[in-house]
C-alpha cells in the first residue's frame, strides 16, 4: 500500500525537540503551508540550517483540502490578465509574480516528479488530480535538505530579546533563536486547518497594523422562500452569467439553503462582499440563458402554448428545470407577457445580504497591511522577521491565482532572508 503524507511524516515529527547545531539556528520558519515551505527548501537549497515549526501534527492541511477535488496549482491565461486578478491591482503581488510565474510553479512540479495537464478552463492540475503525491515528493526533498519539521508546535509570539517563543509538544514554552524568522501562520479561513489569526495582537503589540479579516471566495445569505430552501437546496445552475453592477462573470453556481455559492459568485466574492459593506446588502442579476439573445429568447417564448401550463412551457421551449424556475419566481409571480417573462430570464434578482462565515471561505481578504513590509517582506518594525502567504492582505479568485502568490511570496521571502544573512555575515566582527 502506498504510504500517505502524514505517515511519511512520523520520521520527521518525531514529537521531541531534535538537538539544534548550535545554539542560534540560520532561519525559523513558523507555518508549514505552501509559503513556508517552498521558502524552507529554497533556502535549505542555499545551505542554511532551517527549522519549521507547525502547530497541527503535519504540515500543509489546507493544501490538502484544497487537492480534495483537484489541485488547481496554476492558471494558464496570460502572465498580463494573470496579474490583473489579484487585489490590490498593480503593484505588490504583481511584482512577485512576474518574478515567479506560472512556468516556473509547473517547472517545480515537473521536478518533483508529478506532470501536469491544463484543463478545458485554462486552470493547470497535477496528472494524478491529487495534493498528496506532490506533498509526498515534496516532504522528502526536504528531508534529504536536512529541514527540520516540528509538529504541534505553536507560535505565542516574540521574547523581549526577539526570539521566537514556541509551545511544544510537552507545553512547555520555549525560546528558538534564530538569526530570521520567516511568519507563514495563514489567514482566517478554515481555522480547524490551523489558520486562526491568533497571531494578530503578537504583531499588533509591536505596532504592525494588521487590517481586519473578512471571508473571501465564499458564498452570500439569501433570504430564500420557504419552498425554494426546501425543495431546491444544492440545485446546480449551470451555464450562466452572474452580474454585480458592471461586472459580470460566465460560470456556475449552486443553490443552498442559506444562500447562493460556486464559481461564479467566488469570481465576484470581493465586489460583493464590498457593495454589502457599503449600502448594507447586494444585488445581483442572474442570466439563465446567456447564450441566447434577448431575440431568440423572444421567439422562443412568442410560440403558441397551447394547453401546455407555464412550467411546462418554460421546460420545453427554454430548457428551464425546476429549480431555474423556482429561482424565477422568487421575484414575484411570472409575467404573463413573453417580452417581461425575458427580462426575467435574462436578468434575475437576487439579493446577497452577508457574505458566509469565514470560518467556511475557501481564503480571506485582510492581514498585515501591505505597506508595513519591504520590498523582500521583512516587517520594517521587525528587522529579521519576514512574512508570506495569506496572513498578508491581499486576495485573489479561485482558479489557481491563490496557490501562485503563496509560492511568489515564499520565493520572495527565501530570497530576502538569504540577503539578509549575507549582510548580517559581512557586518559581523
């Protein structure tokens, strides 16, 4: 039987401290998602001794939830539209991405064995549509880079002398130093993943301003009819054009008992969430049939009925189901005039009144304020202590635009604190 990732693990968390080489290790490296990571077998790469504390019992859990279905690593759109998906626009993450672009993520992966195709969407996946292989392959290069992993290890901050202080397995709080510390601690969504923000008043005690979470690519509550909730919660609607005022999206979405999640509505997560926190809630149109015309629709809907009832009607002519037709009717009862029945075809109302919890969005908007970081993401109120991944504040669609930043940032930061170590070698006596 093939061994899974967390077996493989037992010989790396062995579950006691292992003996450091000496008493001030190069580089600490605090979360053992994708930035974390990538970062520790770069640097580890360039010879420097790199310990990795995680605070669950193995590392990357979200990676692996997020392969559950496929690992979307990448996406193979163009590098100019590519940079365009990430908020803020233009600047920050763009400038990391175009120095670790999609070619170079496929690259990586190829080198660790596992092939990749890119689906009919342009969104690039491993051949085995599966985290743990890759996972797998990768735990062992960094075992042969001699990374030292430390499972249920949790971070509860920095010592007056600026050590990083670290739970151990035994409770016991102990002091690491480390001449850089890299923070990859995640976000605030998926908390029983190990990402729970607890980090924040760490930080915020030394003055970095970390902005508020808030749920991204989530789904919105909806104040369904009774009827909808129940006959229709989990319906696919599929093939349609989701709008939020000028911006529009062609995907799919799923009818829920709450409210309204999937694709699409993930891909407009951010101005969504943005309108409700404004005017207080969101209206979306929903396009049924966006491949046909206002016209051919009216044709199609001109015909005589004949004693055929409207549901019938709508199922033959336009290829309505049930669902899609309960979701028509949410807005009041259906027009008998084909020309208005069309709008609401074309353009169904749904009102979002609050994004879902985040502790069930699939990433999150918020973290340490941009501009508290330098160009290598050390903290400049921090010298020696850098920060990647999520608990930055930044976002970006599903699709694969997640993934890319997260290994961007671990490049950047590996990068960074080799810089950093050089300077602090020359400068030493």
């Amino acid at each position: 039987m093939a061994s899974s990732p967390l077996r493989d693990m037992k010989v790396l968390y062995s579950g006691r401290d292992p003996a450091l080489k000496s008493a001030m290790i190069d580089v600490l490296i605090v979360g053992a998602g994708p930035s974390g990571l990538f970062a520790a077998e770069l640097l580890a790469a360039q010879g420097h001794a790199v310990t990795l504390v995680e605070r669950m019992p193995s590392p990357a859990r979200k990676f692996l939830m997020a392969g559950r279905g496929g690992l979307n690593l990448t996406h193979s759109e163009d590098l100019e539209k590519f940079v365009e998906r990430y908020r803020p626009s233009g600047g920050f993450v763009e400038t990391l991405i175009r120095d670790f672009p999609t070619k170079d993520l496929i690259a990586w992966c190829h080198g660790l064995g596992q092939e990749t195709f890119v689906g009919s969407s342009g969104r690039v996946f491993p051949k085995s549509m599966k985290a743990s292989p890759l996972l797998r392959a990768w735990l062992q290069r960094l075992g042969r880079l001699n990374v030292q992993l430390l499972g249920r290890h949790m971070f509860l901050g920095f010592s007056e002398t600026g050590d990083a202080l670290i739970q151990t397995t035994t409770g016991e709080t102990k002091a690491f130093p480390a001449h850089a510390v890299l923070l990859g601690l995640g976000g605030a969504s998926w908390p029983k993943l190990g990402s729970d923000a607890s980090w924040v008043p760490c930080l915020e005690a030394s003055g970095v301003r970390v902005n508020r979470f808030e749920p991204a690519n989530c789904g919105f509550l909806v104040d369904w009819s009774a009827h909808l909730k129940a006959r229709h919660p989990g319906a696919p609607l599929k093939r349609i054009a989701l709008s939020l005022d000028e911006k529009s999206v062609l995907g799919e979405a799923v009818i829920s008992e709450k409210g309204l999640e999937g694709g699409a509505v993930y891909a407009l997560s951010a101005d969504i969430r943005e309108k409700i926190n404004q005017d207080g809630e969101a209206e979306l149109a929903i396009d049924l049939r966006p491949a046909l015309t206002l016209e051919e629709l009216m044709r199609k809907l001109s015909r005589p009925r004949g004693k055929q009832s409207l549901s019938t009607f709508l199922r033959k002519s336009v290829k309505l189901n049930p669902a899609e037709q309960a979701l028509i009717r949410e807005a009041g009862p259906l027009p008998p005039d084909p020309s208005e029945l069309v709008t609401r075809i074309k353009s169904v109302p749904v009102m979002c009144r609050a994004p879902y919890s985040i502790d069930r969005a699939i990433s999150s908007a918020g973290g340490i304020a941009l501009d508290e970081l330098d160009e290598n993401l050390m903290l400049k109120k921090m010298p020696g202590v850098f920060a990647a991944g999520e608990m930055l504040d930044w976002e970006a669609p599903t699709g694969g635009y997640l993934l890319q930043a997260c290994f961007a940032m671990g490049q950047r930061a590996a990068r960074g604190i080799d810089a950093y170590l050089a300077d602090k070698k020359e400068l030493a006596p």
